[in-house]
C-alpha cells in the first residue's frame, strides 16, 4: 500500500507506530529504499535508508532470523545476487570473488577463507558484499591492504557483525579507515560472539579512536586475539588500551610490535596490565624502546601474577645487563612463563651472568631466545651452567654470537647431564680463530651438541610412550563382589574363582608390566613361581581386620567374608581373588571352624604369597605380598589398601 502522506506526517506515524509496537514485544526493524509499509503477520516498519544502501534486516529476534533465507542456497544464487547488487549500484563486480565463489562447495558450514587481499574496496563495492555475507559464513575474511575508507569500513563491519560472518578478520594495512570505521568495528567486536581473532597491523589507532575500542574490549569481547603491531599506540591510546584490558578475561594473545613504547609511561602502563590481567598468555612487545627503566615496570607486573603471562617477547628493546639484572630477580617468582624471547639486545655476558642465577632459580622457562645478545665463550659457559642445573629446558637460541671453541666445549659438557633439552640453536659454520685446528674441533663440537639433543629427543619420546602404557595399565579396575559360599573346598576355591572370571588356566603364563625398575628385578626372581600358580589368590590373615577394628590377640571375633574379584585391564587380563574380612556391627561368639582350615588355608597357596601379621617394629611396605609388586597396576595396589585391614603406610 503506497503512502502519499507528507513526509514529516509519516515519520510521525512510524515512529509512533514503532514506540507502540515495542511496547508488544513483537517488532520487526527493516530498510528499504522504498519507505513503504508492509504487514505480514506481524508489525513490521520500513525506515528509509540512503539510496543504493543494501537491504539489511534488523530484527529484535537476532541474526539467525534474517538467515533463514540462506538455507539450502547454491552456488549459482550466492553469484546471481552478487551480480544484480553490483549492477544495481553501478560498481564494479570482483573477479577473485567471482573464482573464489565458484570453488566453494559445501555452503552449510562456515567456510575455509574468503580472500579480498590486494583489491581496492569503495564504498558500493561493499556494499554489494552483502549479497554474499548474507548467505554465507567464513572462519577467515581477509580485508588487508583493501584501501578501505571510512565508509567502507563502517558498512563491512556493520555486515559481519550483524551476520557473524568471521571468526577471523584481517583489516590490516588499512590507514585511513577513520574514526568512525573505528567506531563500527568497536561496535563489532563488541556484539559479535563468534569474532575470536583480529588483526588490524598498520591500520593507526589514533587518541580520537581508542576510547571506542577500549570500551569495546572493556566491556563485552569475545576476541581471544588482537594484533595491533604499528598502531601508533604509544601514549593515550596505549594508556586506555591497557586500563581497558585489565578487566577483560577473554584475550589470550596481545600483539604490541613496532608502536615505538616507552621506558617511561607506556611500560608503566603495561606493568599495571600485568598485574591486574590474569588471563593474558602471550605478550609481543618486539621492536620498541622499553629499555632497561621500561623492563623493572615489567618485571613488577610479573612478580604479581601467581598464574597468567606465558609468553613474553622483548626482542629488540636496548636491553643492557642493568635490565637483566632486574628480570634475574623477577624469574624465582614467576609461575606460568615459559618462552622468553630477549634477541637483539645488548646483553652481553656480564648481563646472562645477571640472569643465570634467575633461569636456574625458576621452574617453569621451557624456551630462552638469546639470539644476537654479543655473548662470546665467556657468556656461553654462563649458559653451560644453566643448562646443566635445568630438569625442564626445551629450546635455546644462540645464534648470531661469537661462540667459539671454549663456549662450545662447555655446551657439550652441559648437554651430556642435560636431558631435557630438545633443541640447541648455533650457528652453522665455525667462528674463524688463530689456530686452524680449533676450526676442526668446532666443527666435531657441534656435531655433538647435535647428537645430544637428538639422544634427548628419543629419550623423551619413549617416556611419553611409556607414561601412555603405565596411564593405560592403571586405569580403573573391574571389582565385583559375591556372596561367600561355604560349600565350596578351601584348596580349590581360589582357582575356580579365576576361571570363572575369564582368567587363563594354569598352563596359561600371562604377561605382567612393572612399575618401576626395582619391581622389575623382583619380578623376574619371580618368574618360576608365577609358573606354577598364575592366577594367585590374596588372602589376608583371618585375624586381620579393617582399620580401627583391630583386636588384640587372644579376643573373641566374628568375622563376615566378602569374595572380591579383582580384574586387571592390563594384557592377559589378569584375575585376583581378594577374601575382605569384616567385623559385624555387634559381636557375637565365635562360630566353630574344623580345626585344619587354616592349615589347609595355607597349604592351598603358593610360599610367597603367605601373608602374615605385621609385627609392631617392621614398616608394612615390607611385609605386602611380593605379587603386589609384580603385577604392575597401580590402582590394584590401592584398591588392595582399600579392601584388606592394616596400618596406612606413607611410604607405601
């Protein structure tokens, strides 16, 4: 139904019939270019928009809603719509989205990539985007060196945030984006949850622009990566970047490279971040001017966290030996940081003299970058000696030094106790020396420096091999209880047991893993008794009762028996057969048993697997039956603890 009512008359009358229509909850905002009115079911208003605008649903009911139409699209509509938008606007139609369209298959899940690097984006060519953002979703769109302006910018960002179109969005090398291009992609990434990285390199975040984002990731962000590497940060920006983030709990990764900080204010402002931000994992402050007065801020944010910062770049910031001495202090109280990345800086030995005593003192640095830190052999008998007290040091990088022979030698000393260091970074070709020699012996050097990382490599890959078994071997054990049988004979009831459970006859010789090396050697003494009874059953003595419940010898006691089958997980599934004696709630005579049960109790087992009572001087570890030990399952021998009586022993 077309209005010919004056304009001012019809705003007026939408913009009451909108106020009423929120009032009934059941409102529906649209665009179009025609201003006109429509009722399908439902109240719906159409606000006029500026000509040649997209039509964009806004819809109280979320996003999902205005996707229905995207449902079941082919490849052929997504590039038919595409092209009507673009002759509607009188733009320019892309031909790497036309190919890139094409290539796409499945159009159900988000898809791989959409690729726009390079091509020059105005304002209508986004907006004929939208023919495509409103029937597809991407986990990548790259808009980078896309010469986006102000315009452009606000219309894509108003598109992805409103489609959810990205879970990773590259906007960077875009410079004149402007305020407002930032103002939209705050408004983004605030009310975007699927938005998770964003890289906006070489695009400035100027003081008019940063209040917008800093209240974006205040707030409400669910970006767990930013990369701001050249943003002009440096100062008021930075300032509320960081006052921002110390509230946020969803950024895992900070990217603050090439933004020229400073010493002073901005490394102040980063120690307040640190101190406060416990969920920040990575931070890149590469080529800037932090210096050593820079670094003692830093390191102060450290101390404070107990958990948190895992990655810490310092790369190229004029680090001398006066900065290492305040970071050789902080490292004892750090907890999480793991990679430590202080290249490029002037460090010299005098400096890692001032970090070895830290690096040894702390418990948690895997990797160390001392890439072009002017160390020479004195400095690298410094690191020797680290190397040699660290239990947990994967990776270390010497490169670019003046290593020479003595430096060398001393590495190679430290790698034969070390073995945990996976990978050793030198240079490839020798450092020229007086004696010609020495070159050759370099060269032997580091061909051992290499095999010892390799020995360590495979040393570590077979404990993990063998920490997956043992995982394996120790998962929970089948138990299952039954009523004792008294009909039963004494002698045999342990072996019919076995077997019912499934447990291999005796002429079966199952397998059994141990679980440490002094097992081991106890179960290969005990290979041939383990021949002769393969299943053994482990019974407790009769007068053995749980804790607390002991009497003393000579008193009356009526005992209950439980039999408990105890099924190994590990190979040849392994059955034991465990009699829990119980006391009764009230004590009762006790009942009259044939005068050789327990002879004949002791004659059904095998010598070793007698188990007597403790006396009070021994320790109970050394008096558990020896099959215990040998049948390598940790959890048998705590469900054992568990089922039998006796005293907890703390070195059990």
């Amino acid at each position: 139904m077309k209005s010919n009512w004056p304009g001012g008359a019809f705003i007026k009358l939408q913009l009451l019939l909108v106020i009423f229509g929120v009032m009934l909850g059941d409102v529906i905002l649209g665009a179009s270019p025609e201003g006109s009115v429509h009722v399908l079911g439902t109240w719906m208003f159409l606000l006029p928009r500026p000509s040649g605008a997209g039509q964009r649903w806004w819809s109280v009911c979320g996003p999902g809603a205005s996707r229905k139409e995207a449902q079941n699209v082919t490849v052929d509509e997504v590039i038919g719509a595409y092209k009507q938008a673009c002759q509607k606007l009188n733009c320019r139609q892309i031909p790497k989205l036309l190919r890139q369209l094409q290539e796409f298959t499945d159009l159900g899940h988000r898809i791989d990539c959409l690729d726009l690097k390079g091509e020059k984006l105005d304002y209508k060519t986004c907006e004929a985007l939208e023919e495509v953002f409103k029937r597809l979703q991407f986990r990548v769109v790259d808009l980078e060196q896309t010469n986006l302006d102000e315009d452009g910018a606000s219309a894509l960002f108003d598109m992805i945030e409103y489609y959810e179109s990205a879970t990773h969005l590259n906007i960077s090398f875009n410079k004149h984006i402007g305020t407002r291009g930032w103002q939209a992609a705050a408004h983004m990434m605030r009310k975007t949850s699927c938005l998770q990285y964003l890289d906006a390199r070489n695009t400035p975040l100027l003081d008019h622009s940063a209040p917008f984002v800093a209240r974006a990731l205040r707030i409400r962000s669910s970006l767990a990566v930013l990369h701001l590497e050249n943003a002009s940060l440096s100062g008021r920006p930075l300032m509320l970047l960081a006052t921002a983030l110390k509230m946020n709990v969803n950024l895992r990764e900070l990217y603050l490279a090439d933004n020229k900080l400073n010493g002073l204010q901005d490394s102040a402002q980063l120690g307040n971040l640190l101190k406060f931000n416990c969920s920040l994992q990575i931070l890149d402050l590469r080529n800037n001017h932090v210096l050593d007065s820079g670094l003692a801020y830093i390191c102060e944010g450290l101390k404070e966290q107990k958990k948190g910062l895992e990655t810490l770049v310092l790369w190229n910031n004029q680090l001398t030996h006066t900065g290492m001495a305040f970071l050789g202090m902080t490292l004892p109280h750090t907890h999480s940081l793991e990679t430590l990345n202080l290249g490029h800086n002037p460090i010299g030995n005098e400096g890692v003299r001032n970090l070895k005593n830290g690096l040894i003192g702390n418990r948690s640095v895997l990797r160390l970058g001392l890439t072009s830190t002017k160390l020479t052999c004195e400095g690298a008998v410094a690191v020797a000696e680290f190397i040699a007290e660290s239990p947990r040091l994967l990776r270390l990088d010497l490169r670019e030094n003046e290593i020479k022979t003595g430096g060398l030698m001393a590495l190679s000393l430290a790698l034969k106790v070390n073995h945990s260091l996976l990978r050793l970074d030198l240079d490839r070709e020798p450092k020229k020396e007086a004696v010609k020699s020495f070159i050759e012996t370099q060269k032997a050097l580091l061909a051992e420096i290499q095999n010892g990382c390799k020995q360590n490599f495979l040393l570590a890959r077979e404990q993990e091999e063998k920490e997956q078994r043992l995982q394996l071997s120790a998962s929970m054990p089948e138990i299952t209880v039954t009523e004792p049988q008294p009909d039963e004979e004494p002698g045999d009831e342990p072996a019919t047991r076995a077997q019912e459970n499934g447990a291999p006859g005796p002429g079966a010789q199952p397998d059994s893993d141990s679980d440490s090396d002094s097992e081991e050697e106890d179960g290969e003494e005990e290979d041939g008794e383990r021949a002769e009874a393969p299943c053994p059953a482990l019974v407790p003595p009769s007068d053995s009762l749980g804790p607390g419940d002991r009497s003393p010898p000579g008193s009356p006691s009526s005992p209950t028996e439980q039999r408990i089958s105890v099924s190994s997980p590990g190979r040849g599934h392994k059955v034991f057969v465990v009699t829990r004696v119980e006391s009764p709630p009230e004590r009762a005579e006790p009942p009259v048993r044939p005068p050789l049960l327990l002879p004949l109790l002791l004659l059904a087992l095998p010598p070793h697997l007698l188990y007597l009572p403790r006396p009070p001087h021994l320790p109970c570890h050394q008096l558990r039956p020896l099959a215990l030990r040998t049948q390598g399952c940790r959890s048998l021998r705590h469900s054992w603890s568990h089922l039998s009586q006796g005293h907890r022993c703390p070195t059990a």
